[in-house]
C-alpha cells in the first residue's frame, strides 16, 4: 500500500511539473492567456505550487492589458469583424475571472479577478448589427456561397441578440436561396423487391441539401432530378476448385531398449492423400443512379453502381492414413461441403449496393 502510495505521489509531481513547465513556457512565448490558464489549472490541483503561483503573477496582468489593448485596437480600425472579435475578447476575460473563482488557489494570487460583463452586453449589441449588416450586404451578392455566408451571420447576429431586427426572418431568407432542392425519384425495372433506397437519401439530408420524392409537390421547381433505377440481381454458380496434396509424418509406435539398456522411440512414416476443396457463390446487385438538372434537362451524373456478395467455404476429404493429418489438413477434413442461405446471399448484395450508392452520392453531393 505504501508503494503504491509513493508511486502515485511521484507520478501526480512528475504531471504537475510538467504542467507548470508548460505554462512557464507559454509565458515566455508571449502566450499569456494559455500560460494563465494552465497555472490555474496547476493551482487548482495543487493550492501552494510555487511555481505555478509566479507564472499566474507575472501572466495575468499581461493577458488583461493584451486583450483590452487588442480590442480597442480593433475598435478604432476598419475590421469588419471588430464588434465580434471584441465579443470574443471580453468572453475570455471573463472567462478567466470563472476559472480563478473556482480555483482556491489561484484565488490566492489574484484576488480580484477583473470582469466586463457591461463592456460585453455592449459589444454584443454592436457585434449584432455588424452581423446583420453583412449578412444583408452577402444577399445582395446573390450567388449561392453568398446566401451561405449570409445564414451564418444572421445567425450570429441573433446569437448575440435574440430576435435582432430580421435576423430570424433573414436567416430563413438565405437559407432557402442557399438550398439546392432535389427531387427524388426511385425505379423498380426487375422483378425483385429490393426494399427501399430511402435510409440513403435520408442519410444525404444536411443544411443547404434538400431531397424530397418527386410526388411531393413543392413551393417551388427543384434544381435537380436524382433518379435510382434497380435494374437486377443476379446469383452465379457456385465455382469450385480443387488441388491434393500428399502429406507424410513420423509417428512414434512403441520402444524398445538398446544394447546400452536405454528406451529408444519406434518410428513409423505414416501417409496420407489430401484433397482441398474451396467453393464460392457469387451475388451482385444492379442499379443506376442519375442526377439532371431541372432548367437545362442536362446531365449532371449517371453511374452504374454494382452491390456484390462472395459467399466461400472450404472442405477437405482425404484417403490414407489420418495420423498423416497435421494443422490445417486435420482440421478441414472435419468439414463437409456447406451451401450458401440463398435469402441471405441476396440482402446481403442489396445492403452493399446501398451503401455504394450512398457512398457515390455522398461524393457527387460533397460539391454542394
């Protein structure tokens, strides 16, 4: 218990000053913020870390000046982002004020931690309109990329104030023009009932990405027409191939006793014929998938796409002796032919089938 003990000690010394080493070289690279927090860490484990205690002294002080004067900075330029990066500034001042009140030691050091709650309320009402009005300016652009960037700074602009202005409407706005709508369309043209290639699309589903049956009738055209066509299955012979092989081995039949009195082994070289079997069942599952435009009738994509099942079973019959038999010989000839569950065959090629289609739309749709 006592060793064990000791080596937990040793071991939580050794991660302390390592962790103090690395905020004491933070520090020393100018990063007074990551050397600020890991000495709060360090003293939140450790109340009294000598070391952990200089670096927070000397890094705290720094990083409130560096982040204020990079915020008023930031303020007096034309950086578009000035509001939202003074958001951000202020959040990690307080940030820091949680992490030292929930840290006895740290609160040692710094005993009173500096906050701008009022500075960030403020900053949050300007960093709103400063997202709202470049969403505005992005939908003016009128080009989808554009509608994209759009939803994400009214997004942000309610983020920083719930409800500002339009910014909910807005967002709708330019989500909706940023969407490429697909109407979807499958085509049983074999006699097999495949199921459903519905769990693919609805796997496709994403922001910007819409996929709707071609029966539901929308407020507005499609841009694209995705059609998947089941055209066959198909199950192959079985192959089967075979090759032999002869196998001998020494056995030990007895002892006898030499002429010096000692017991020797009697020998015998057994043999055997070993005939390897290996059979294999093939499946493959047949579709087409296209994509065409709406407004133009053009092809955007047309591919085969094939979902194969390989079924394999191996077997093995002998003549001879069995003794001969060693490793994976013996264990074969235990082994009789087996056949494939045909019904299993087949699910089996449908399910690789589809995730071959989602896995080609998935790459065609990654464009978007």
């Amino acid at each position: 218990m006592k060793t064990i003990t000791r080596v937990s000690t040793i071991l939580l010394m050794i991660f302390l000053l390592n962790a103090c080493s690395s905020g004491k070289a933070a520090l020393k690279k100018g990063d007074y913020y990551d050397a600020t927090l890991e000495s709060i860490k360090r003293l939140r484990e450790s109340p009294t870390h000598k070391k952990a205690t200089e670096v927070l002294s000397q890094a705290y002080p720094l990083t409130i000046e560096y982040i204020d004067t990079n915020i008023q900075n930031g303020i007096k330029s034309d950086d578009p982002r000035k509001w939202r990066n003074a958001v951000d500034g202020y959040n990690r001042i307080n940030f820091i004020n949680d992490q030292i009140k929930t840290s006895l030691g740290a609160m040692k050091v710094i005993t009173n931690p500096q906050t701008r709650f009022k500075e960030l309320a403020e900053a949050k009402e300007k960093a709103a309109d400063e997202a709202y009005n470049e969403g505005i300016n992005d939908m003016m652009k009128n080009t989808r990329e554009d509608y994209k960037q759009a939803y994400y700074a009214f997004k942000d602009a309610n983020g920083f104030k719930a409800g500002y202005k339009e910014s909910i409407e807005m967002m709708t706005q330019a989500e909706f023009k940023a969407t490429i709508r697909v109407a979807f369309e499958e085509i049983n043209a074999s006699r097999f009932n495949y199921g459903t290639f519905q769990p693919v699309i609805n796997s496709l589903q994403r922001l910007f990405l819409s996929f709707k049956p071609i029966t539901q009738k929308d407020t507005v055209p499609p841009q694209q027409i995705l059609r998947i066509v089941f055209n066959n299955y198909q199950q192959f012979r079985p192959s089967i191939s075979t090759r032999t092989e002869n196998v001998s081995r020494q056995i030990v039949i007895g002892q006898t006793k030499g002429a010096d009195g000692k017991t020797q082994d009697q020998f015998q070289t057994v043999t055997a014929s070993v005939t390897f079997f290996h059979k294999s069942v093939g499946a493959t599952s047949y579709a087409n998938i296209s994509v065409t435009d709406y407004s133009s009738n053009s092809s955007l994509q047309n591919q085969n796409i094939e979902g194969t099942m390989n079924w394999e079973c191996d077997w093995a019959t002998f003549t001879g002796d069995s003794r001969a038999l060693t490793g994976n010989a013996a264990n074969l000839v235990q082994r009789r032919e087996a056949f494939p569950n045909e019904q299993d065959l087949y699910n089996q090629s449908i399910r690789n089938l589809q995730s071959n289609i989602g896995q080609q739309l998935k790459s065609f749709y990654s464009q978007y």
